[in-house]
C-alpha cells in the first residue's frame, strides 16, 4: 500500500498547511492535462486521494491509527470518497481562489510590547514593585473601538454585495472555471465605513502614555522577562490587546556581584590584624554582619554568610554570601617599622632571598612567630 505522507513528499509530523502546500506544488506537475507521462492520470489521483485523507484532522487520526485508505476508523464499512480531493482545491491550486469563509473581521489583535526596567541589586536580592511608563495603543475612547462616528453604522458593499469577495469565470486547461478574488473596494470586509471615527481616524485606537504597577519577584536576573498577559497594545476595531513583556536590568553594586544565586564581596584586612586574628564589619543587604578573621589567615581565604544571598526565583530560601579575604601588605613603611620587621625576620631565623620547599606564606609564618612569642 502506497504511504500517502510519502505520495505528497512530507514527514508523518507537517502541519496542515505545509501538506496543502504540498499538495498544491505536486498537483501543478502532475495533472494529467500539463503532464504527458503515462502514469500522470493515476499519480495524480493519489495525490488527491493522499490531500483529502491528510488534510482532514479526522480522517489522517483515523489513516494514523489504521492505515485505512479512505481514512476510516477501525471496523468502519462502506465506500470512501476517494478522488481528486474537490474542485475547489484543483482552482486554488491553479488560480489562488479566495479564503472561501466569507467577509474579514476587522478586528486584529494588539502587537506585544517590550519594554526594559532597571532595577538596584537590592530589589533582584527582595523583589520590589515599580511604577513604569508605557506609550502604547489603547482602545479608542470616543468609538470604542467601532472604527466609525458614534450613532453612525458600516454600508454593504456594493461590488460584493457584502461577501467579501468577487467572482469571474477564467478559461484554464480544465475548461471555464471561477476564479475568487478578495474585493478590492472593502478589502475583504464586505462592508464598507463611510463615516470613520474623527479621533482615531477609523483605526479603533489611539495612542497614549500610561502608567503600570509591576510587581518584580525576588530572584530576578539581567535579562529575565515579566509577562504581563493584556497589557499590549489594544487591537484593530476593538481587537484583544497583546501582551507586554518587562525585561528585568540590574545595576552593578559597588560592594557586591552577584554569581548565580550568590553574592560575593571582597574585604580588604590588615596584614597584622591577618596574623594574630580580628573581626571585620560589613554592611549587607539583611544588615550589619561581624566577620571573625582566624589568626594567620591568607589572602584569597572565603568565608562563606549562608542563607544572606539572592532569594531563589523559583524556589524557597537564598543563596550565600561569600567574603573574599584580601590581606593588605603595607607600602610605606616607617624606618621604625622595618626595624620591627627585620628584628621579626631574625627571631624567625629568615634571611633576605632565601626560600624553603614548604613554600609558607609570609603570613603563616608571621602567625608562627607570634605564636612563638
């Protein structure tokens, strides 16, 4: 048994439309009158038999499930339809008929919008609320988006009498045929305003600045989005708004970056105060936070402040914060203090230039002569 998926050149998951477009470009090449092959004739009719089975929602679950050539459901009985998939194909395929569902709708829904907030780290770490200021479309105030002069209505058009459409009948190799046209004087709508809205000038909206509340969740990142679902633009002639889309922007702090859900903060200590151990402030977002520094810590040494990160966006709890330790070696020394230092150096029996293989820090050793004092 022939594929049908396979007769029209597409993959069992193409959409409607890509097997309407299928069938169309297939039907030009092989119809009968246009192809002189032999087997043109039979090709193209299943072709059609292929479009009509895959083109119905119905009948191609039914060729799915069954592989039934008529596209019938498991046990079903009788004939199928069969044939060339209906005239009205075979004249879109060769002379681009019309929607065939009657006038347009003027109503259009509302294009999204994309506007861009920037935010301190503080209100990523808390989520805030913040007032933003919109120039949009909204429906028009005076038609309420009829398009037309209050207490004024549409005409009929008088070239399609209303149907949206025109018809004239086309000489074609398959005889006279009618071809449909989308009418030219109303565009399709099948009627005509003749008295249009002086405020929006016949568009149904107008443009004004406004302003939202938005509500930004902890957690948010440079680049996320808020979706605000009807906050878009207002359609054509009363259409459904779009949506509105607020991309999140974060200011860079001067004390801390932010990693993921962690901050990070680098504090700056003393190389004495290093060696023999102190506690350190600093300011966090949650308030004053006392830091105790070990004695003999190294530079680069972390201390981890669990729970006093960034709130998870999508989630419970926070990150941490994590204190980069820099310790600080002084560069202006008085005469007095290299003294010091130099009598240190001798107690700890270290000469100028000479390394060991234990590769200590200055600091380590630093907190071995205080310890040994």
């Amino acid at each position: 048994m022939t594929d049908y998926y396979e007769a029209l050149g597409v993959d069992r998951s193409a959409s409607t439309e890509e097997i309407k477009k299928a069938y169309r470009k297939k039907a030009r090449k092989l119809h009968p009158d246009v192809n002189p092959a032999e087997d043109a004739e039979e090709q193209f009719k299943l072709l059609g038999r292929a479009y009509e089975v895959l083109s119905d929602p119905q009948k191609r679950q039914n060729y799915d499930a069954t592989g039934d050539p008529e596209g019938r459901p498991a046990g079903f009985g009788g004939a199928g339809a069969g044939g060339f998939g209906g005239f009205s194909d075979i004249f879109e395929t060769f002379f681009g008929a019309g929607s065939g569902g009657g006038p347009a709708s003027r109503t259009r829904r509302g294009q999204d919008s994309l506007i861009r907030v920037r935010i301190d780290l503080r209100d990523a770490v808390f989520g805030t609320t913040k007032e933003v200021e919109v120039e949009t479309a909204v429906t028009c105030s005076v038609c309420n988006g009829s398009c037309m002069r209050p207490g004024t209505s549409p005409t009929t058009c008088p070239d399609c009498q209303g149907a949206g459409q025109t018809q004239r009948p086309m000489r074609s190799i398959l005889g006279t045929v009618i071809q449909t046209q989308t009418c030219a004087r109303c565009s399709g709508f099948g009627n005509i305003i003749e008295d249009p809205c002086q405020e929006c000038d016949g568009q149904g909206r107008v443009r004004e600045r406004k302003t939202l509340k938005v509500k930004i969740p902890a957690g948010v990142d440079r680049g996320n989005r808020i979706h605000l679902a009807g906050e878009g633009e207002a359609g054509l002639a009363g259409g459904p708004p779009g949506d509105l889309f607020i991309e999140v922007d974060v200011r860079p702090h001067e004390v801390f970056t932010r990693r993921g859900n962690d901050l990070h903060a680098t504090v700056s200590v003393p190389m004495t105060a290093a060696a023999l151990g102190t506690t350190v402030t600093l300011e966090t977002f949650d308030g004053i936070e006392e830091i105790d520094v070990s004695p003999g810590t190294q530079s680069g040494e972390v201390i981890t402040l669990r729970g006093k990160g960034v709130s998870h966006l999508r989630g419970m709890g926070r990150g941490d914060l994590k204190v980069h330790l820099k310790v600080e070696t002084p560069t202006k020394l008085t005469e007095k203090q290299r003294e010091m230092l130099r009598m240190l150096a001798e107690e700890r029996g270290e000469k100028p230039g000479e390394s060991t293989t234990e590769h200590k820090g200055v600091f380590a050793k630093l907190r071995e002569a205080w310890e040994s004092i």
